[in-house]
DNA sequence: CTCATAAAATGACCGCGGTCAATATTTAAT
DNA sequence: ATTAAATATTGACCGCGGTCATTTTATGAG
C-alpha cells in the first residue's frame, strides 16, 4: 500500500485540493478543469494525475468530503420521532447533492467503489448514511415496522433517497420538493 | 419542430445507427468511438453532430430502444402473482442494464430528462417500467398492501430495482445476485 | 431548364482529459 | 561526502468529443 511518504508529497497534494476547492468555491463543480487547477497549483499536469487517477477521483475526494462533513453535522443533531423530521434533518444532504446535477451524476458513479482496496469518500458518505438511518429507526422514539430486519429498512431508506433526488431532476416531475416527494415515501417504508 | 424531412437525412441517420450498432455487438457500448461510427458510416464527423446533439444523445437512442424492446417482452408475459414473480419477470431488464457499468450510468443519467421536449428513449423505458409495475401490482393475482396509492407502490418498484442494481456495481455487496438482493425489497414493500 | 433559397454534409480545428519518457529531487547506504 | 536507488515532477504529446465556416446537394418558383 503506497502511501505518501515524503512531506513534498504532501505539500503537493494539499496545493492541489486548495487549489481545486477555490475554483469550485467560484465556478462549481462543473466548471472544474484540471488545466486550471494545476495553473492555480502553480505544478506541472503530469504531477495532477500522480496524485490522482483522473479527474473524477479528485471529485470524488471533494464531494465525498463534504457528504460525510454534512452527515456529520446531521449525525450530531436530535433523533428523529417521524419520517417527516427524519426528512428534514437529511435536508442539508440534500440540499448538497442536488445543488448541481453533475454532484449528483458523480456521486452515483462512485456510489459503488470499483474494487475493495480503493473505497472513497463518496462510498464512506453512502455507507455513514446507511450507518445513520440505522441508528435512527433503531431509536425506540421512531415507530418501525417489525417484520424486517433494521438493517433493511435503513437500506430503504436510502433507495428512496436516491429515488426523490433522481425524480428533482426529471422534468416531468421537477416541481415538487424533495423532501415532500421523500416523506410519503417514508411513512409507507416505516409502517 | 424541425423533422427530418429529407429522404437522404433519414437514410443518413440510418446508417449511422447501424454503424454505431455494429460497433456496439462487436466491442460493447463503451468502446464505442464518434470516429469510428462515422468512419463506418462513410459521413464526416460534423454530420454525426448534426443528427445527435452528442455522444450520450446516440447512447441514449440505442440503450433506451433495447430497454423499450425487453419492456415490451416482459409486458407481453404473463401477470405474476408474487415479488419473486416479479423479479424473475424483471429480469432480462436487469441483465441488460447490468451488463455494462457504462450502460448503467448512461441509463441514470438520461433517467430524467433535461426537458420536456427532449424526453428520450431511456426516459420513456423509466415510464414504461413504472407503468408495467403499476399494471401489475393493479392486478388481484398480486396481494399488495392497500393503505397507499397503487401509484406510489409502482414508483418503489423502481427505487428498489435501481438500488438492488446500484448495489450489484459495489465491491462490497457485489457477490450476490441482483435478483436475489431485489426479492426481500419487493416483498417489504408490497407488503 | 434556371436560378434562388434552404437544408445537409464536410473536415480542419479546438478544448480538455489523460499518458509517458525524460528529468529533478529526496532518501539511505557506505 | 559520494553515490545509487527510489520517488516526485515535468511538459510535449495523444485521443477523442465537439464546433463551425465553407461547400455541396436538394427543393420549389417562375
């Protein structure tokens, strides 16, 4: 397993990721070209795919940052007594992930990791949220159904998720919320 | 709404398709190159771009048309009477969008289409899905749960299908079949 | 048939992601 | 300090998707 090792290394890699969080910080994550960050980086293109393998891992670490830094932030607030406040507390989430379709195309290219070795951070963010859901319909204040196990309803929970936030982005459906389009959802999963 | 009225524009469409066809059963869909189509085809690059507004537009013509096509065979089988019916059905659906990673990130991402008036063929398999699974759990051969919308019990079909699909491209959850993955989803949720 | 106008086809060109042999730098052994 | 091996950086180069001014071809009016 070859890690960094060197502290050049390290300083590099950091010049990159600073780099890159100040052109999506002003252009998004669409706008996003490598040229550019290596240019801000002020290093070579060759060392941008040294340190990653193209310039979708790079999203990934972005993306996948921010995902677990808002789960959390959503892990440390109140358990959820309903489907509608569970809804709510996901709403930042949400919020994130539908700011720009692109997030949302990159974070169900990377949902599943390609191999065991190289799971990453957007695959961690899936996994927290699953780890999260399971917490919250294992609270004794959330009525679950139980005839399933835990551990598939908090499954669900996600399948539903990703399903409210691919029906936002559908023209046909585009007018409702996500989170109302999420709650009835929800309350049927949960009863 | 500009039609393609001419006899050579059709004719010319024709021929890239079946270009792109070929190159598709003989390489698969992701090895499938805009030079090489149109090199096949015996027409200049431009042309190509004037007949689809890019890549994934011919991605979506040809994917979404074989997706049409299964949907047609499955909705021309008989009504199952339980969720492992219905995953068996589902199938050869199934076996299709999972045959290339590539196929099922074009299917997600042409899941929602960018406008009304663009809706293409893969966004139309979405509906037919939706409306097949909406058919079917109308029908009384399939006892399903009666405290929710007929509607919205067709509409977690394909949450759960997708999901079941998402989690067969992950390494961690990859060993088990999607079908046999799907099956307890449905039951749950029919339920 | 002739000519004017619209529609379709062309291919040189560009942008950008990604590669790789060559070069520079760090590390560690003697 | 010297040197060799390992590691990091470089930038010219390539592949391929996509654009557009120009040219070719079809169509319809007189």
């Amino acid at each position: 397993m070859n890690k960094p090792v060197q502290a050049r290394t390290l300083k590099t890699r950091a010049k990159l990721l600073d780099a890159a969080s100040a052109v999506v910080a002003e252009a998004g994550y669409k706008a996003l070209r490598v040229e550019e960050v290596v240019s801000r980086a002020g290093v070579a293109k060759g060392t941008f795919f040294a340190h990653f393998r193209d310039k979708d891992a790079l999203m990934d670490q972005l993306i996948g940052a921010r995902a677990l830094d808002i789960l959390e932030t959503i892990s440390a607030g109140p358990q959820p007594r309903t489907a509608r406040d569970m809804v709510h507390a996901l709403k930042p989430l949400i919020d994130f992930v539908t700011s720009e379709r692109y997030v949302f195309d990159i974070v169900l290219r990377y949902s599943g990791a390609a191999g065991i070795s190289d799971i990453g951070p957007i695959a961690q963010s899936f996994e927290r949220q699953y780890l999260l859901s399971l917490q919250w319909v294992s609270h004794p204040d959330l009525p679950v159904r139980d005839d399933i196990p835990l551990e598939l309803v908090a499954e669900g929970i996600g399948a539903f998720l990703i399903q409210a936030i691919s029906l936002k982005f559908c023209a046909l459906h585009g007018s409702v919320s996500v989170e109302d389009r999420l709650v009835p959802y929800i309350e049927a999963w949960l009863r």
